[in-house]
C-alpha cells in the first residue's frame, strides 16, 4: 500500500466516471483523499493555490468541455 499525505486528484466532466475511478481506487487499496474536478477551470482553481501539496496522482480525461487535459 503506497503511504503518502497527498491526494489523488481526478478531472473529468462526466460523474460517472468520476465515480467509477474512485470505486477502482478504493478497491485496490488507496486511501489518499481524492479531489475531484468537472472543468479545467475547476481544476485549475483547485491546483492553484499555494496551500495545495502536490497531488501523488493525477488522472484527467483528454476531452473536456471547456478544452483539452
């Protein structure tokens, strides 16, 4: 089990495969929190600020509505 204080952070404007990540992480034994975004825009607000550490894992879908990941 990989032991870290940092986040995983998920970016994908469907719900549902947001969901279905978070499901496939928890199984497999992760238990860093998890940040989700639906935007770049929401993405880029959450990374921004610098009292965000650096996340473990980012996994961000290539297709957003407001532009590519």
């Amino acid at each position: 089990m990989i032991q870290s204080d940092r986040c995983i952070f998920i970016v994908d404007d469907s719900k549902a495969h947001r969901s279905l990540i978070k499901r496939a992480l928890k199984k497999g034994g992760l238990s860093q929190p998890i940040l989700e975004a639906d935007s770049l825009i929401a993405a880029r607000a959450l990374l921004l600020p610098s009292s965000v550490t650096e996340p473990l894992l980012l996994i961000v879908d290539l297709n957003l509505g407001d532009g590519r990941g």
